[in-house]
C-alpha cells in the first residue's frame, strides 16, 4: 500500500509520550506505522535561525520532519492569522476576529514556505492527509509545485456558514485553495452543508450527490467523517484511574458530595464562563443543592500569547471568587477551578468519579471531552452527560442532555435534572451513547477517511 504523509501542525516526536499527545497522535502514529509513513509539521520551536530545510528523526517505519518558526512567523501565522482570525471565525465570533493583512500574507507565506520544504521528500505514489486551519492552503501551495499525488484534508474546528466566512477578506483565495485537495472531510454534515452552500452561491460551482464537488477547476469529494476516541482504551484507563490515589483523594475530599465535572483547554469556544454562570444560578434558585454538589472545573492554559485567553482568564478568576464567596461554607467551597492539566488516566479516574459531566461550548467542531466522560463511566452507575447542542458530539451523543448554553436557566435545569435522575434512565442514556462510541472508534475514523482518500 502506498505510503501515508501526515501534515498537521504540532508534530507527536517518538520522543513525546503519547499518554499526554492524546488519542488522535495515537491514531495517526498507528496509521503511519502500519505502512511506513512521514510526519511533517512545525518542530513547536521559534527561532532566528529557523532553517530552510527541516529537522529529520526515524523511528521504526516511520520518519519525521519539522520547521521552527521564525518569531514573525510565528506571530503572524499561529499567533494571529490561525488563532485570532481563523479560529474566531469558524467559532461563529465575528466580534473577536482580528484581520490584518500583514498576518494573511504571513499566513500564506508559511504554508508557501512548508511546501517548498515537503516537496523534495514526497515520493510521486504517497497519500498525503493535511489536518486543521493552520495548513488550509497547503494542497494549493504542493499543486503549485507539481505535487500531482492524492491529497485529502481534515478539519478539526467548525467550517463557518458562508454568511460568517464572507467576512473574512480573503475568503475566495481561501476556498479556492480548499478546492485543491481530492478529498475534504469535516466534523458533522452541517460543516459539509457549509462549505457546499458556499460553493454554490458564492463560488458557482456544483454539488452533486456522495458530496462530489466541481468549482474553479476541480472535482473533489467533501464528507462529514465525525472523529471518535479510543472507547477501549478509555473505558480501560477509567477502570484503572478510578483506583488512582488521585482519584480517592478526591473521592475522600468530596465526603459524599455530588461532582459535576467540567474539562477543557482554557478557551472562549467552550463556553465556560457561562457554565459557571449556571452553577451558580443553580446554587441560587435550588438550595437544595447547596453543600451537596461541587463543580471542578480543570482547564489547563492555552494558547496564553493571545489577547482574547488572557481576557478569558481573568473573568474565570473574578467568577470563581464571586461564586465561592456568595456560597461556600467552611467545610464546603462549591467551585474547584484548576489551570492544570493531569495524565490521561488521572483524568479518566475523575471523569468516572463525576455524577454530571458538564460541556457547553458555545461551537465545537466536536468535543473529546465528552466522549471520554461517557466512556469513562461505570456501566453498573454511569453519570449523566449534559452537552451544548452546538458540540459536533451533540449529534451522536444523543442519550444527554442536549442544552442551550446561552440558556442559563436551561443548564441549571438540566444540572439539576441530571443530579436527580434515576438509575435507570442515566444506564439507557448511557448504553445508547455507549453504543455510537464503540461502533465509530478513532480507528474507524481514521480507516473511513484513508479508504476514501484512497480510493
Ligand atoms: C479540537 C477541536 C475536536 C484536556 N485537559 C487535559 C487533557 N485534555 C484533553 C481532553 C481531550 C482534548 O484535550 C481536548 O479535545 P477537545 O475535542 O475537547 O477540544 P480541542 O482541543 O479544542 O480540539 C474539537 C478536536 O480538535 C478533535 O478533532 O473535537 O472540536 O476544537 O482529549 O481529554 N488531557 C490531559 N490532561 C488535561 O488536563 N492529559
């Protein structure tokens, strides 16, 4: 078979464990393990001296390339064209964009400049799958340069409706560019209807059925290739972490108080000021609540150079204070709110300690969080999923609790539903879930792509 190239932005090295990198590093690694593959990307490094050619390790079947970035690189591609105009505006957050064209040149110069730098290692039969925002041009930088070989894309974030993406000045060359690639894959059939109502009305292309696509050009296939976990593996590492010291530290710490757990990078897209909003309205209209349910909220700092996180933080400071001060008592603090990040199976332990597992991004291409809670629970007593309807996950998960997160009183509604629910009803919920999470795997995820790609 022929040898798989994977381009995405941070690169897993054999060096880096993958019980931090995560379940997508696991499956991809996998993927080009089984029949020789690269892996290229940027090397996570800034500096002067970023060299043109890329820095080489192998491992096994498998080789590795990375590129530092220059520090205006850096700045203009991750800094701000990916992650303060990008990543705003297929969150729906046309309030946050901010564009400047200095950032779009630099943007496309990167994906100019990782082109030149790919080019000379591809050999003329590699499937080449290119991941997420930071590299939507990169099939029509390698076109450019003669690169004829079977490229796919996946996008990992929500693709905007064409209504919010004509916003951003740029956004033919953009979709243009997109048209490069033989086959583009989204999260949910909304991303697809996204991208092919644009190519209808905006570039005048046509759509016909299986989602193949004609415009500017080109014939490409897009589908919606919803990613999955490894459920497996999770429920494994649940069963293990759920006898972690950690985990019954935390099971002491609570002395028999209910937990709702929250899991998120430290990011406005997940909508976490407004589930602190709902806890506390919770502990405001239900009293009953109080002194029997705390909120732990684990949010590791992401992405900290940026304006709008740095913002973020400081109004989950000011909410935690504001909550605990108006509620706790001296043997009871309502909100644990932690900037840290803990090992995979830690987390898994505390995701099956949890009674509610609480995700309410205000967009989420699809949310991971949510499916490890789910297959992190204890079949015999499984807890209650509360999920925002604008996750991907929503979608599949359909046994939780789908709220609106602008709702406040929706999601005190559905807390309070979920803490009250009988066994029954929480093990049919579960089940049900359980039952997508085992039949769409990230290995089916990432073998229902490649056969595509491939075929
Ligand atoms: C993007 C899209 C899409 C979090 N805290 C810790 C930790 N995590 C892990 C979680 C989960 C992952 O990070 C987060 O994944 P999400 O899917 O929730 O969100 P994004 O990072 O925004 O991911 C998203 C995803 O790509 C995949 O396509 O679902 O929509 O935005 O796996 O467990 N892991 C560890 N410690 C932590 O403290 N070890």
């Amino acid at each position: 078979m022929a040898r798989l190239v994977v381009v995405s932005n941070r690169v897993a090295m054999p060096r880096e464990r993958l019980s931090r990198a995560g379940g997508l590093a696991v499956a991809l690694r996998e993927a080009l393990q089984a029949h020789g593959g690269l892996w290229f990307g940027w090397s996570g490094e800034v500096g002067e001296q970023a060299a043109k050619a890329p820095h080489r390790v192998r491992q096994g079947r498998v080789d590795y390339a990375v590129l530092d970035l220059t520090p205006d690189e850096h700045r203009q591609f991750y800094l701000e064209f990916a992650n303060a105009t990008l990543w705003p505006l297929c969150h729906y957050r046309l309030g946050l964009i901010n564009f400047n064209r200095a950032s779009w040149d630099g943007y496309l110069a990167v994906n100019a400049r990782f082109a030149d730098a790919l080019v000379p290692l591809l050999g003329p039969d590699d499937v080449i799958w290119i991941h997420d925002y930071h590299f939507i041009p990169l099939a029509a930088e390698l076109r450019r340069r003669g690169v004829r070989n079977r490229i796919g894309f996946f996008l990992h974030i929500p693709f905007p409706a064409p209504e919010v993406l004509a916003a951003l000045p740029g956004h033919e060359r953009l979709v243009r560019d997109l048209c490069a690639y033989d086959l583009i894959g989204f999260q949910t059939t909304g991303d697809v209807r996204a991208l092919t109502e644009y190519i209808l009305h905006e570039a005048r292309g046509s759509v016909a059925a299986g989602g193949r696509i004609s415009a500017y050009g080109r014939d490409l296939r897009v589908g919606a290739f919803p990613i999955g976990i490894d459920t497996d593996g999770f429920e494994r590492l649940a069963t293990i972490g759920a006898c972690s010291p950690e985990t019954m530290r935390l099971s002491e710490s609570l002395v028999g108080r209910d937990l709702v757990i929250g899991v998120d990078r430290l990011d406005y897209s997940k909508g976490i000021p407004q589930r602190f909003e709902a806890f506390h309205h919770l502990l405001g209209s239900r009293p009953q609540h109080r002194g029997k349910v705390t909120f732990m909220q684990i949010a590791p700092i992401s992405r900290g150079e940026v304006a709008q996180y740095r913002k973020l933080r400081n109004e989950l400071d000011a909410l935690t204070g504001r909550i605990n001060g108006k509620f706790a008592e001296f043997d009871w603090v309502p909100v644990r709110y932690l900037n840290k990040a803990f090992s995979r199976e830690t987390l898994a332990g505390f995701y099956r300690h949890a009674r509610v597992g609480f995700v309410t991004p205000l967009r989420d291409g699809m949310n991971l969080v949510a499916k490890e809670y789910v297959a992190s629970q204890d079949p015999a007593d499984p807890g209650v999923l509360v999920l925002s309807r604008f996750a991907g996950a929503a979608r599949e998960m359909q046994g939780a609790l789908i709220v609106n997160p602008y709702d406040t009183e929706a999601l005190a509604e559905a807390l309070d539903r979920a803490l009250a629910m009988p066994l029954d009803e929480r093990r049919s919920r579960w089940e049900q879930m359980m039952a997508v999470l085992r039949a769409n795997t990230i290995t089916h995820w990432r073998e229902s792509f490649l056969s595509q790609l491939r075929a």
